[in-house]
C-alpha cells in the first residue's frame, strides 16, 4: 500500500512507516481499539446545546457502560502530559465527546491520542474534555459570515 500511495517517500521511511504502524496494530495494550468491536472511520454528527458539531472518528469503542474514541496523531515527540497536547486536538476531541454524551447519554464518554510513531494512547481526563467542550469554544464555520441583505 505505501509503495503505491507514498512513492514519493524513501523506500527506508516507507519501511519504517510500515514497521511502526504494524508495532501499534500487533500492541497488546491496544487490542480492544483494534479488537473486532471497535469501528474506524467514523463519521459523528450531533447538536451539542445549540451547535452542530460534525467530525470523523478514527476509532470508536461502543461498550455497554463507555464509549471511547480514539484519534491518531503521528507526532515524532508527543507530550509527556495531557495538559501539553496541542490545543486543537484538545478542541476537536472535546467536541466529538460532547457529540457522543448527546448520542449516547447513558455511557461514559473517553478520549484518547494514540501517537502512532512513539505507540503511546494518551487519555484526556474528563476535565479537560469539558475545557474544550464546543460551547465553550469561539464559534467556527466551514464559510465566513456573510451579511444578509
């Protein structure tokens, strides 16, 4: 597949692109978000207090009591702490968390960067998550704001 989609890599980062990917995928302590239960790719859409927040999921994990959703990052040094992960991410899982609680009340919401170079699943406590809940953000638009006439 990277021999076809990335040519323009050296064959040597390509083998390591490959190499690292494999080394998450075969990690014990990421069984359960590739496990045959959790879904890839998938699209969330639901209005949080008034805004409609859309995004795609790289992995979701619906249990019975949690909902965990995973994003992927390929930061060469990730943080060492949650507080330290880049401010958009914290937004963009934020808001997927806050569409999830709307999709699924009656479960636990979890968040979680799995930075795919070093193989590390960063959790991003509830507190920081309710941080960067979309009504708590400035307003985004796909458009600018036009005046109406």
């Amino acid at each position: 597949w990277l021999e076809c989609q990335a040519q323009d890599l050296a064959k040597e980062s390509r083998e390591e692109i490959a190499e690292r990917s494999l080394a998450v995928l075969a990690d014990p302590a990421f069984a359960d978000v590739f496990g045959p239960n959790a879904m890839a790719e998938v699209p969330l859409a639901a209005t949080v207090e008034g805004l409609v927040v859309v995004g795609t999921a790289d992995r979701l994990l619906v249990e019975a009591e949690r909902v965990t959703v995973v994003d992927f990052k390929t930061a060469r040094r990730p943080p060492s702490v949650a507080e330290e992960i880049p401010l958009s991410t914290r937004r963009q899982l934020g808001a997927y968390a806050s569409a999830l609680k709307v999709i699924y009340p009656d479960r636990e919401i979890r968040a979680a960067v799995l930075y795919t170079q070093s193989a590390e699943l960063m959790e991003i406590p509830s507190d920081i998550l309710a941080e960067n809940n979309p009504r708590l953000s400035p307003g985004q638009q796909s458009y600018p704001r036009v005046a109406v006439e």
